[in-house]
C-alpha cells in the first residue's frame, strides 16, 4: 500500500477555520505540488479530502474526483487518518489532503510508532509505502515541499 500524505498550501488567517481559502500563495504551491504528484501517483489512487476550504482548494489543484471526509478534516485524530486511509492492510494507493498537527502525527505513528508531531510543511507531500512482500516493511519513498518542485 502507498500512503500519500498532502498538508494543504498556505492559507488566509481568520476565524472561521474551516472557511479559510488559499492565499495567492497558497494557490501557487497546490498547482506546483499537484503537477508533480499527478505524474507520479498510480492509476488507482483513492483520494481523500478534509471538509475545510483550503484543502479542497489544494485538492482541486490536482483536477481528480475526490471524497470528502472528515476522518481527515480539522480535529481528526491520527488514528481517524489511518483508519480512513485503510493502512497498511489496503490495495492500491491513498492521497490524503488534510491538516497539521495530524498529518506529523500519523507520519510519526507509522514510520517511527510514537506518539510525535512532526513538522509537516504547509503544501507539502509525505508518500509512505508499505511493502507486505517483504515482511510489512515501511517506506519513506518522498518528501516534497512546494519549494522544492
């Protein structure tokens, strides 16, 4: 299985958390990131998507369907993630666009199995891959910025 973790690109301040939108910014790293993932991921590649408006936004950039759930928006636990996700036990290749500190917490969850927050920078992509043909073994396959595409 291949776990795609996407942390939303930067986004406006305000109070309603869940109706922040991309800044100009924000807009420019989902197209940059979006352009590199969507010439990576595979064929069958579910993607999941937090309720807020950034990362639909950040999703959108990619021009693929996708499920919105709130087993990845604002306040989901790590293990919500991971439960949605259907890790490591599912077939294909899931994309999560979601939020921190979750998205640190289940890349720390499955690739050191603590209870950490990692830092996982706005836009970013974490692409983890679990490989059962070789006893479960976990994969860190990419890390990638905005910056850095």
């Amino acid at each position: 299985m291949e776990l795609i973790l996407w942390r939303h690109a930067e986004a406006e301040e305000g109070l309603d958390d869940a109706a922040r939108q991309l800044t100009k910014r924000g807009r420019k790293q989902a197209a940059q990131v979006a352009k590199w993932l969507k010439a990576r991921l595979p064929e069958r590649c579910e993607i999941l998507v937090s309720p807020s408006r950034r990362t639909q936004q950040t999703a959108d950039a990619l021009g693929l369907p996708y499920h919105t759930t709130r087993k990845a928006g604002l306040g989901a636990s790590p293990a919500d993630v991971i439960a949605a996700a259907g890790w490591p036990q599912r077939e294909g290749a899931v994309l999560i666009v979601g939020h921190q500190p979750t998205l640190g917490q289940v890349a720390a969850r499955i690739l050191s199995d603590t209870d950490s927050e990692w830092a996982v920078k706005k836009g970013a992509v974490w692409w983890i891959a679990s490989r059962p043909d070789h006893g479960g073994e976990i994969t860190l396959r990419a890390v990638i910025t905005p910056e850095l595409v």
